[in-house]
C-alpha cells in the first residue's frame, strides 16, 4: 500500500502514472520460463517467475516473484585432481575421487587423509 492512501485501492493505470512522474517506470519481462540465483553450495531456482524491472533515475531494480526452490549444486572435481591424488598416494582413482569428495575438493586434505 502506498502511504497516505488509505485503506483504499488505486486504480493501477493511476498508480503507474504517479509513479512514471515521479521518475520511475516499471515493466514486466514476458515469457519468462526460469530464473537461477547461484551460490556456490546451492541453486535457487524459480520455475514460476513473474520478472519485472524497475528503473528509477537510471538504475535499473529486477525483481522476480515465485516460489523458489533449492537445490544443492554436486561438487565437481577435475579429473587432473583424481589423478593427482591417485598418484601421491598410490591408490585407485576412485579412492582419490572419494577422498576428494570428502574433503570438499582440498587437494592438500585428500592427500593427508589418504596417507595417514
């Protein structure tokens, strides 16, 4: 609600007037299907977004209305770091991948768990 509107509705064509005078002009992004945010542990991800932008004295403000969901991102470890491991260790490149995964990809971590 708009303060010192009342309790009452605005028609919404008046409100994008007040608004396009005050510098401000919203629009909505149509068509969209999917909107990811990436974290480095996680995805949030929208797959019913309304996106809209907001521009107000030349900056521009997305906001994305929906329902997210999260989603762990899989650690990927390169295969040079299985190889690595594997090597300095002397064991298969699927206990070196396993220890890396265990040791969130930590090169140096794998090696010394594999070695104790």
């Amino acid at each position: 609600m708009i303060p010192g509107m009342g309790g009452r509705g605005m028609n919404p064509a008046k409100v994008k007037q007040m608004m396009k005078q005050m510098g401000i002009n919203i629009d909505q992004i149509e068509g969209v299907e999917q909107v990811i945010i990436r974290t480095a542990d996680k995805d949030i991800v929208f797959n019913d977004a309304d996106v809209s932008i907001m521009n107000a004295q030349g900056v521009d403000t997305y906001q994305v209305v929906g329902t997210p969901e999260e989603v762990l991102r899989e650690l990927v470890i390169p295969e040079d770091d299985v190889r690595l491991v594997a090597e300095q260790t002397g064991v298969s490149e699927e206990a070196a991948l396993e220890s890396l995964k265990s040791a969130n990809g930590d090169l140096a971590e794998a090696i010394l768990a594999l070695s104790s």
